[in-house]
C-alpha cells in the first residue's frame, strides 16, 4: 500500500475529509469500523489491508490532538511480533499533528507500515527477550492474582526454593524464608503462618510469547530444555499433592537485564468445580514411565502478571545499588531534616539504617515531618523506623532509638564503630559538638555529614567531615555562632517558646533534604571525599519576602549567589 500523495496547489482549498483521503486508498481501504466493532474509548475508526493482512486505525473523542491507533486484525500469540500488543495495538511512538487529521493519520500509518516491514525482517526478534517482563504481562492469563517477586542476591545464578506469602489478590516471592517474615512483619505487623516452598528456576534463553506455557506439560518441557536441573524442583514441589504451587521463570536479557515470570500450579477440578482428591489425582501413576512427570502434567497452569518488588529501586547502577544496600548509615536527629534524610536514603536504597533521636513529634511538627497526626505524642526515631518498615518492607534492618547520641554510643559502641556513614540532623549546635566529641572518644573510623538551615531555610548545608582532619567545630566559634554564615538580618522568629511554628516550611525543607542526601549517596559511592562543604542557597525572591540578605563575608569568599540561587561547593577551611 502507497500513501496518497500530498498535493501543493498555488491556493490552499477547504482541508479535505478524513473520509476522502482513506477513500483515495482504493482497493487497501475496506470501509468504516462498525460501532460495534470499536476498542474500548474509541469513537471512529477506519478498516485497510497491507499485504495480505488487516489493520484498523481508530481513534478516540481527543482526535486530532490525540494519536491515531493501529490495530492488527486476528492478532494470536502464535503470531506474536515484537512491540505489538495481546490486543494486536502496535506500540507506536508518533505523536499527533495537533489539529490536523490527515497528518496524525499519515504519520502513524507510516510508522506502523514500518513496524510491520521490519517485523517481517524479524529486525526487533530480540526484543521478546529484552522486554521479556513486559511481554509476559501482556500475555498473562486473566486473573485477580498478581505476582510480586523481591530476587535476592543470587539473582537468575542457579536453580533454588524460595519462598511465598499470599493474599486474596496477591502472592509475594521472596529469596528465603527469613526474608519472608521479614518483609510480612514490616508490611503487617506480624509474621507470616505458612510462607509457601516455591521453585525459582533460571532459563535461557527467555522464550518468545508463543512459547510461553499453556499446560503444566508445557512449563515441564520448556524447564526440561532451558534450565540444569529444573525439573528436580518441579517434581519436588508437586510430590506431596498441593491444591496449588507457584513456580518462578528467570532469566536475562541481552543486555543483562533480570526477569522474573511466576506461575501457578492448580489441581484439577471434578464436576462439582472442586479441586479432585490426592487419590484422584495420582491415579495410574505407578504405570507411568515418569511418574512425577506425569502427575505434574496433570496441574492446571495459570501465567500470573508478575512485578518486580525492587522495580522502583534507585536508578543507580547496579553494582552500587548491591554497595548501598551493604553499607550501615546511623541517623542522629529525626526531626524535620533528619526523618526526610532517613526516608530517602531508605527509598535509594540504603538497607542498613539506625535512627537516634530522644524526642517525641508534636503538633508543631507535623507540615513538616515525615510522620503525620496520628504519630503525635510518639518517639520520632521510633515511629519513623516503624513507618519506613511498613512503607518499604523489602527493607534489611531499621530500627529506632529514643536517646541521646552520646548515650546511645555508651549502650551500642559496637553498631557505632560498624558504621560507614553518620548522619547528624539535629539541627542545634551544641547536640552536633556532642555527635563530634563521642565519635572523637570512641575513635569510630566512619565518615559524618553534618546537615542544618539557616535562618527562614534560606541556606541549607552539608558538611561530610572525617575520622582526621577538620573538625565541625573549626568552622564555629565558642558559642556556636557560624565563622561564614550565609544569611543575615531577616525578619524576627516566631516569639512563642517551645517552636509552636517556624519561618520555613516543607517546600523550603525540600532543598535541605536532598542535599544532605546526595552527598551522603556519594560518600557512600567514594564520588565526595572529606572534608568537603556543599551549601544551596535560596533565590533573591525568597530572601526578599524573608527582608534578609546575602553576607558580605560569604559573597567575598563564596561569590554573590544569582538570582535563582543555586549550589555551592568547596572545602571545609577558615584560614
């Protein structure tokens, strides 16, 4: 099939109808999809041949600011191409020409020709491997349960039992059994009762969709010629009769991407729709060439739409997502600051955290914190471990103490001197000197960051300091008061006792957070070594509104921010 040509006559006549031009297809154009006939959302639609073969364009009540879309007619998975959809909806990228039928047309048509053209070319085959979770899902069978696979270490390494938790909608696989309490306790409070033996089984290389498994003979038989080994885990895990197992497919992409694909097993059903007895169901057995295959063939299978639990993981590299999730990171100060800082450090993938703070939330707090009403009148450090566990219950360890730093060293100088990281977020001068004097004691060998705001959060700071070298207090006089501040003058502070409210809020406590935390994550990855001092500055609207100013000492030595403010970095000295 050719595109009509476009004509360019001297005078523009009236825009053509979309009728018209599909008419000027000839023979290729088969005439209007029936109402009837329309996808979900779509209100019009057009019918058209290309080589042999039938695809409808429609599109939905937005058209034209809307992309057209194209379907392939009697679309099976023995079919299956690459970036096609289960709905035969090819994946295209074309945007709409906003306001111009025809164009949005003849662009997408253009695209989906060449799609088709190089399917048949077989140029995109390797996508079934590299998008492999992707097609999977669009190929899963319809059910209300949805797999959630955490992998684990070993990755797609070797053939081994994990484990599983279920819910009415939902079964989460988990490495080991350990990690199965684990995450069921930080997700509900409680441990799991019967956490379900599952086979994870490797395969390679990953099958297209028309090799996906419909029978358990068929899952046996791909087992059977892409995995070492995995078939001892299938007849293992149907010897003893379940009503129901699920198997997980792993794999790797080309590019080394991991995939996981569960499965469940089902036995059958009798004429009552009721799961047939163990008797039933290993009847003949003995007479069997392979038993334990033979009963395995006898299970119903259901591909389950699966997710990775760790999908929304960091987008740091592989290797350093393993090293972040390794490192031990204690958070001293667990208020405004300190509770953003702990929660996304746990969300980049720190899986080693432990909370100090000896105070509890208050009202005050509460636009502010990560913790909400609900928590009020509870310990910040222990509350917040609490709401991180449940918020991210993957997570290895966190825990919360509600003490001093000097005093939870005195109980716990071991988990101090394991440390790699120390985050002290308190905010107050005299509580970061006790931080430094303890770790001074104690001669802990880790690296501090020591993160605050000045005045209105018109300036936040990150300071990562080491075991020698500067020390935080070089850079404050005897009475905590700054050597180079940054903000001065500024509207007075509230004048109520207790801080009942504050001259900043969570937009401008944002800044600070993500400071304190990237250069926490690159200390952690050896991109930032100490000392070193980053500080972000606010813009001048906000230092107006605020009635402050920029310091003659920090625009000498620093430079005068611009307008928009910004980042500044250098080096922790006062000579």
């Amino acid at each position: 099939m050719s595109l009509p040509l476009e004509a360019a006559p001297a005078v523009p006549p009236d825009p053509p109808k979309l009728d018209d031009w599909f008419a000027g297809l000839g023979d290729d154009f088969l005439g209007r999809v029936p109402s009837g006939s329309l996808r979900a959302g779509m209100v019009d639609g057009w019918r058209l041949r290309w080589r042999e073969r039938q695809l409808e364009l429609q599109v939905d009540g937005d058209f034209p600011f809307s992309a057209a879309r194209v379907y392939l007619n009697g679309y099976t998975r023995a079919q299956a191409q690459p970036h096609i959809e289960k709905n035969g909806k090819l994946c295209l990228g074309g945007k709409p020409v906003p306001g111009d039928c025809i164009a949005t047309v003849r662009r997408a048509l253009s695209e989906a020709f060449r799609l088709l053209g190089e399917n048949e070319t077989k140029l995109h085959d390797d996508d079934f491997r590299e998008d492999f979770g992707l097609y999977w899902l669009n190929w899963s069978t319809k059910t209300d349960l949805i797999a959630e696979v955490l992998p684990g270490p070993e990755g797609t390494t070797r053939c081994r039992l994990v484990r599983a938790v279920q819910t009415k909608n939902q079964v989460f696989v988990l490495p080991t059994k350990a990690d199965a309490a684990r995450f069921w306790t930080n997700r509900t409070g409680s441990a799991p009762k019967w956490p379900k033996t599952t086979a994870l089984i490797p395969i390679d290389p990953l099958p297209a969709p028309d090799r996906y498994p419909d029978t358990a003979a068929d899952l046996w038989a791909l087992v059977a010629v892409r995995s070492r080994h995995g078939t001892d885990l299938l007849a293992r895990l149907v010897d003893n009769d379940p009503k129901e197992a699920f198997v997980v497919l792993a794999g790797r992409a080309p590019s080394g991407r991991e995939h996981y694909a569960a499965v469940r097993l089902r036995r059958p059903l009798d004429r009552a729709g009721l799961p047939v007895k163990k008797r039933v169901l290993r009847q003949g057995l003995e007479s069997a060439e392979d038993p334990l295959r033979t009963l395995f063939s006898r299970f119903r299978v259901e591909r389950l739409a699966t997710h990775r639990l760790d999908a929304a993981s960091s987008r740091l590299p592989e290797g350093v997502q393993r090293q972040m999730a390794a490192v031990r990171v204690i958070i001293v100060g667990c208020g405004a600051l300190g509770s953003g800082v702990a929660r996304m450090l746990a969300q980049a993938g720190a899986e080693h955290l432990v909370l100090v703070d000896p105070d509890s939330l208050g009202w005050e707090n509460i636009r502010r914190h990560e913790l909400g009403a609900s928590f009020v009148g509870h310990g910040k450090a222990k509350s917040l471990a609490a709401a991180i566990r449940a918020a991210l219950p993957m997570i290895g360890f966190v825990e919360g103490h509600q003490k001093t730093f000097a005093t939870f060293a005195r109980e716990y100088p071991a988990v101090v001197e394991e440390a790699d990281l120390i985050v002290s977020c308190t905010g107050d001068w005299a509580a970061d000197a006790s931080v430094e004097h303890t770790l001074a004691r104690l001669k802990c060998r880790a690296s501090v960051i020591y993160g605050w705001m000045e005045a209105h959060a018109l300036a936040s700071h990150a300071v990562l300091l080491g075991s020698q070298g500067a020390r935080l207090s070089d850079g404050f006089d005897e009475h905590g008061n700054p050597r180079l501040p940054v903000v001065v003058d500024g509207k007075p502070p509230p004048p109520e006792c207790a801080g009942a409210s504050t001259t900043f809020g969570a937009v401008e406590l944002a800044h600070a957070q993500a400071l304190v935390v990237r250069v926490a994550v690159d200390a952690l990855r050896g991109l930032e070594a100490p000392p070193a001092w980053h500080s972000w500055i606010a813009d001048a609207v906000a230092f107006k509104e605020a009635e402050a100013s920029v310091t003659s000492g920090w625009a000498a030595v620093r430079g005068q921010p611009g307008d928009m403010g910004g980042l500044f970095v250098g080096d922790w000295s006062f000579s």
